[in-house]
C-alpha cells in the first residue's frame, strides 16, 4: 500500500498568512494526488486534483505543487473560512490512501 | 446542482449487517465511478470502496473485503454498501463520493454515521 505522510499534523497561523502542508508518498504515484478541506461536522470538500488543478469555485489563493514523491498545499492570504483540516490522497492506485490531516488553527 | 443524498446509518449490534444508501443528483450518474470513504478519529480518512460507472469492477479495502460488498443501480441513480458481520471497528461516519480517474473525488455526500456496539 502506498503510505501518504502528511506535515505538519498542526499549525497555528493568522488571516493573511501564507501557509503550505506537505505530503510524501512512499512510492510514485504521478500527478494523481488531491487535496481535501474539511470543518468540522461538514464532509471533506474536494480543493484540488491532479497535484495541481483547482476544482470549480476553489479560490486562486489555494496552489498545489510537486517535487518527486513531495505535494505540497499552499494557501495564501489566509481567510477565517480557510480555519479547517487539510488532507492528501493519492488515487494512483488501490487501496486509495489519505494522509493523517493538518489541522489549521 | 450536484448533490449526493445518504441514508441508512444507525446502531447496529457486532456481527449485524446494515446497507447505506447514496443517492446522487445533477449529474450523468451512469458516467462516474463511485466510492465510499468512513472516517474515524482514530484512523482519519479511510478508503472503503469503490465501483465503476458500470458496476462491472468493485474494490475493497482488505479491511472490509468479503464483509461490504459495493453496488449501484444506474436506473435510479443509486450507490449502496452493504456491509455485512460488522465489527466494532466498523463504527465510523461514513461519506459516499462521485469518483473520476483523473478528478478524484470532488463531490461528497453528507455522510452517515455507523456504529456498531451491544
């Protein structure tokens, strides 16, 4: 199974700042990573697909990138609506796996 | 609108069976993979399951593979999970999702919550 190891599990930040969250999966796994917001008691909100690409309505202050086997979420400007838990799934192959989360304070 | 509609959670003893239901709208139904996704404390975000537009290939989390078995009925634009000997570990909110090879999961449903306990 590919494990996704998500950093920081925590992070305090302020509106305005600019933060990233990293994912390492533990084998290739392409450009088929995505990134999900989730607020409490609400189901995940899908960000981002294929490492990169903003789904529809995402705002442009959310940026995803890649480095080899590192993803990295960026959020820039940070809204009080962006106070959430972050999480990073691979979908190149089954069993799909997710991160452990990065919860945004 | 796109919309995904759960039903079917509730308590349930260990070694009970329970089907939960997802009923999508908005969308071409008969075109999307499917999958379900539980999620504890504990574990976080778990792969379940997942079913292609056809139901013709299914896959199973060895956690619950032989135990939940994944379906749909394109006619009335349906996903089920029907999971069966259920464990305590099986307790978990349970989220349905529209599934694409290259979009991944970008619509969730609202999620239902299982337990299992006597």
């Amino acid at each position: 199974d590919i494990q996704m190891t998500q950093s920081p599990s925590s992070l305090s930040a302020s509106v305005g700042d600019t933060i990233t969250i990293t994912c390492r999966a533990s084998q290739a796994i392409s450009f088929y990573l995505a990134w999900f917001q989730q607020s409490p008691g609400k189901a995940p909100k899908s960000l981002i697909h294929a490492t990169s690409n903003l789904q529809s309505g995402v705002p442009s202050r959310f940026t995803g990138a890649e480095s080899g086997t590192d993803f990295t979420l960026t959020i820039t400007n940070l809204q009080p609506e962006d106070f959430a838990t972050y999480y990073c799934q691979q979908y190149n192959s089954y069993p799909l796996t997710f991160g452990g989360g990065t919860r945004v304070e | 609108e796109v919309h995904l509609s759960q039903s079917g959670g509730g308590l349930i003893q260990p070694g009970g069976s329970l089907r939960l239901s997802c009923a999508a709208s908005g969308f071409s139904f008969s075109s999307y993979s499917m999958s379900w996704v539980r999620q504890t404390p504990e574990k976080g975000l778990e792969w379940v399951s997942s079913i292609t537009e056809s139901g013709d290939n299914t896959n199973y989390a060895d956690s619950v593979r032989g135990r939940f078995f994944i379906s749909r009925d394109n006619s009335n634009g349906t996903m089920y999970l029907q999971m069966n000997s259920l464990r305590a570990e099986d307790t978990a909110v349970y989220y349905c999702a529209k599934d694409h090879a290259l979009f991944s999961m970008d619509v969730w449903g609202q999620g239902t919550t299982v337990i299992v306990s006597s």
